[in-house]
C-alpha cells in the first residue's frame, strides 16, 4: 500500500470502487473519458492499483477486478479517502495542541512515518512515585482514532509480548529516532479491536445478551455496535446478543441504560452491574 496520500492514489481508489461495483461495466475508454486523461495514464493507475494486491485488468473490452478486496486492503482504502474530508475533525486537538504547540502536525505525520518505516521512539508518559516523567522506548505499530483522541498502539522496548497503548495528549515530549524495529511484521489493530469495547482492549470474552424495552430497542437496533451483533424482536421486548471482552467500560455503557436494559447473560456481567448499583445506592444513602 501506498505511504502518501496523493490525487493520483484517490484517483485509483476511485476506480476501483467503480469497478468493483460494476464489473464487466467500465471499457478503457470510458475511464480515460471520465477521469479526462490519457490510456496510457490509465494503464499506469492499473498497474498501481495492482501493486495494492488488488487484480484489476482489461480482459476482453471491460476493466474488471478478478477476486475479491479482502477487509484489510478495504480499510486502508476507505481510511485514506474519508482521511480528506474537510468534516474529519478531531474533537481532542486543543489539549493535544497544548502539549505539542507549533509541533503538532509535524508530530503527526512523524508517527505514521515512524509506523511505516519501523522506528523507534522516545517518549516521556506517566509518572513515577516521586513524580518524576518516566522516559519510555516505544515501537509503534499503529494510530487508533478513539473519536475522543488518538492512542498510539506499541510494543514497549520493542517487546512483542510488551504492546501497550499510549493517549497521544498524555505524552509529554517525544522524540524520533533512526533506530530500526526488530519486527519485520505488525499485530492487525483491526483483529486487534475485533471483540473490545471502546479503547480498553482487555478483558474476558464473553456472550452477552441484553433484553429491552421495545422502545429502547427500536433506537438501538438502527446503530452497529459491534460486527457479531444480532437482535430479536418479540412482542414486547428486544434481544440483543453480540460476544464482547468484558471490561469496565462495557459495564458502565450497559449501566447507562438504567430501567430500560436487563442483563441476562452472562453471569459475570450480572454480577458487576449489581455490584456497581450497590455501590451507587450506598453512596448515596450514607448521610
């Protein structure tokens, strides 16, 4: 894949959205007709896109891609071209800013390189029992767009076992190295995420199915909140099964719902929200 977001690589990636949707649509001449340029330009996007593991040809008048795009290669497509829309804002810049000031961008655009090219950096994250900044060696091996902020997915001293995540608005100063990775290849964050809820990627992974009031459950079942999700609708009531890393943040969503959500399984996460509720009880009944 392609390192630089440029015309030409939205171009490509234009066609091959044009031609995934439409095979045995698109001749040669209606590209070079749509995008106004020459054959010769065409078959040089071709032999680009190709070299994304994307098959496209011209077999018999029509340019046609032979397979399919698996999900890796479709989310570097799409992450590039929605990464050019003027509306992609970031809510968490100001803090962000404040750390890094006229550095910003250039902080940035030094990590993605630093994910590409495999290298190592030094960061000052977190504070030790004296209060002291504690100076950490980190390889990074990916950038997590949160919607709050961003988190840096990385292997601390380089150590496969050692992969942590660091928010980029709590570092306090970083610094970019020449040193090379000992890994040749990076975890996928998509397989990475596959079964977290929110940020927090730990946790048990468990089956869980909520029952909700019919009300509630015709807003929540319009929203994609994990990729296993399944609702079934009774007369009364919606069902909502999906398989989630039980972690805090999960149980604190399924606490938002008050009076609307009912857990019944499993018994683990039952547990925890009765438990978080007395909690809640007592502290406000202690005079």
């Amino acid at each position: 894949m392609p390192t630089e977001i440029t015309k030409e690589l939205l171009r490509r990636i234009e066609i091959i959205a044009m031609v995934y949707e439409n095979p045995d649509t698109y001749t040669t001449n209606d590209l070079t007709t749509y995008f106004k340029y020459s054959k010769q330009n065409l078959l040089l996007d071709l032999k680009n896109i190709r070299e994304m593991d994307i098959q496209i040809h011209s077999i018999k008048k029509y340019v046609n891609i032979l397979g399919k795009i698996n999900l890796k290669t479709l989310n570097k497509l799409l992450g590039y071209y929605i990464s050019i829309n003027d509306n992609n804002i970031i809510p968490n810049l100001k803090p962000i800013h404040s750390v890094f000031k006229n550095r910003t961008l250039s902080v940035f655009i030094n990590i993605i390189r630093a994910i590409n090219n495999k290298k190592i950096l030094q960061i000052e994250y977190g504070l030790d029992k004296y209060g002291q900044r504690i100076r950490r060696e980190i390889t990074p091996v990916g950038i997590h767009n949160t919607g709050k902020t961003f988190h840096i997915h990385a292997f601390e001293n380089d150590d496969e076992n050692n992969l942590k995540i660091f928010s980029i608005q709590k570092i306090f100063d970083i610094k970019f190295t020449n040193k090379i990775s000992s890994h040749k290849e990076f975890p996928n964050l998509y397989n990475f995420y596959k079964n977290s809820w929110g940020s927090y990627t730990g946790g048990e992974l468990v089956k869980v199915e909520l029952e909700f009031k019919k009300e509630t459950g015709e807003k929540i079942r319009e929203k994609i909140l994990v990729d296993n999700q399944e609702f079934i609708e009774t007369e009364n009531r919606f069902i909502l099964k999906f398989e989630v890393k039980l972690s805090m943040e999960f149980v604190s969503w399924v606490m938002g719902w008050g009076g609307e959500v009912k857990v019944i399984k499993p018994e683990t996460l039952k547990k925890e929200v009765l438990k978080k509720a007395k909690q809640l009880i007592n502290r406000y009944e202690k005079k």
